[in-house]
C-alpha cells in the first residue's frame, strides 16, 4: 500500500436528543471550516480517557474504515503534511478502538489493569502511524480491501481474538487520535457524506445559526465541493466504498 494512501475516517452518531438541534448541527460546521474545537465526549468516552490515560480530549478517526455505529454522516480526512515531522510526544494511535477496549467489548481483555497494559504496549505516536499501520498491513492482509470490509487479520495483536464473533471490527481498526489544535493545522477535508434530508435541514438550521455570514458563505462553498448529499446509497455505503477504491 503506498504510504500517502490511508485516509482518516470520522463519522457521526445518528441520533441526537430532543431540542438538541445546535448539538446535533454544529460539529458539521467544525468539520467544514477546520476548527475542531474541543469535543464534549460520551460518558464511554470519558471513562476510557480517564483509564488509559488519554489526554487533552481529542477527536477521534478509523484509519480506512467506515463503521455503521457512525454512519449518519461520514467525513473522510487526509494530512496535509507527513506526520513524522510531528513532535515525538504527540499521541497517538492504536490497532484497535481505545473505548472499546476499556469498556470490556474487545475479547478477552477484561479489567482496567489488563486494558492498560495492552493499550500502553500497543500505542505508537502521530509521528509514526503510518509507517507501522502500513508494515501491520502487509502482515496482516493479503488483500487490503479485507481491512476495509472488517474482515479478521492474519495475526494482528496477540492479545485479541480474531474471530467474529466474539469480536467485531473495531478490535482490530486503527484507531487515530488527534487533539483539536493538531487536527486544526493538519488534516484536511477529503470528502463528506450526508443524506439529501440531512443535508437541507443543516443548511437551514445554518441560516438561523449564530455563525457569522463569512463563514456561512465558506462552508457554502466547502460543501458544494466536498459533501455529497443523496441517499442512492447510504452515506455509508459511500464512504466505504470511496475507501475500497483509495486502499
């Protein structure tokens, strides 16, 4: 796989709560415009910071990998420039999900301590996951369109079973972790995907929005070049398969 070729994957919950509208739009908007503020966690999310130890609440992406519990809108990212020019210390990324790991949903890992270890082991900094991401693929896959489909690698971490079940998929994604003021300078929108329905709604909760008209007018002109909005077929499906012809 040439080492430019991962993209960084983000995508969004689907439901959000009642009169939450604001909440619900206004990551759109970040993403566009490249502001990545600091994002308000999950209480999953939360516990896993605070146990493995993860710092300065960063924003979370698959590596290559669109994930159906995140399929409401996808948005795919690549980096402006190689990140082994990144300070040695900024972390980080893992060959697996980071909550999933913590909250007991990766097999066999159980308990905080166990957890902690595998992630501290596992974990490499921004500087260097694309060259270990790339050796992890040219063990692991034969066909690197399996990684993309979810499919179980060869050997992966030894630590986790590589079966479905008891695992899914994101026991053996890469997960990347950058906070907000790297992803700001750093990565840079590929493409976005919503539904048509989704998409008209944003753009009229925008007109109402307390962002001023400069930048509504950007993220206009951001979208009417880099969101595709219909639903033949899902924004998933999309993503997916923009990633299997990328990989």
């Amino acid at each position: 796989m040439a080492h430019r070729a991962a993209l960084l994957v983000h995508g969004l919950r689907p439901a959000a709560p009642a009169g939450a509208a604001d909440r619900h739009w206004r990551p759109i908007s970040e993403m566009l415009l490249a502001h990545w503020p600091e994002p308000t966690p999950a209480d999953g999310t939360k516990k896993a910071e605070a146990g493995l130890g993860i710092l300065d609440r960063p924003c979370y992406f698959y590596v290559m990998r669109a994930h159906r519990a995140f399929g409401w809108a996808v948005f795919l990212f690549d980096e402006l420039a190689i990140t082994g020019s990144m300070a040695p210390d900024a972390m980080g990324a893992t060959p697996f999900d980071s909550g999933g790991l913590w909250l007991g949903r990766i097999d066999p890992i159980r308990g905080p301590a166990e957890a902690h270890r595998l992630f501290s082991k596992e974990q490499v900094p921004l500087r260097c996951w694309r060259s270990k991401f790339e050796d992890y693929m040219n063990a692991n896959y034969v066909d690197p369109k399996d990684y993309v489909r979810g499919d179980p690698p060869v050997h992966g971490v030894d630590a986790i079973t590589k079966r479905s079940p008891p695992n899914e998929s994101r026991a053996w994604t890469w997960e990347v972790r950058y906070v907000s003021r790297l992803a700001s300078t750093w990565l840079r929108l590929e493409r976005a995907y919503m539904h048509q329905d989704d998409y008209e709604e944003y753009f009229n909760w925008l007109a109402s929005s307390d962002y001023e008209d400069e930048d509504v007018r950007e993220i206009a002109r951001i979208a009417a070049t880099k969101v595709v909005h219909d639903d033949n077929p899902t924004p998933l499906a999309k993503a997916k398969a923009i990633l299997l012809e990328r990989i």
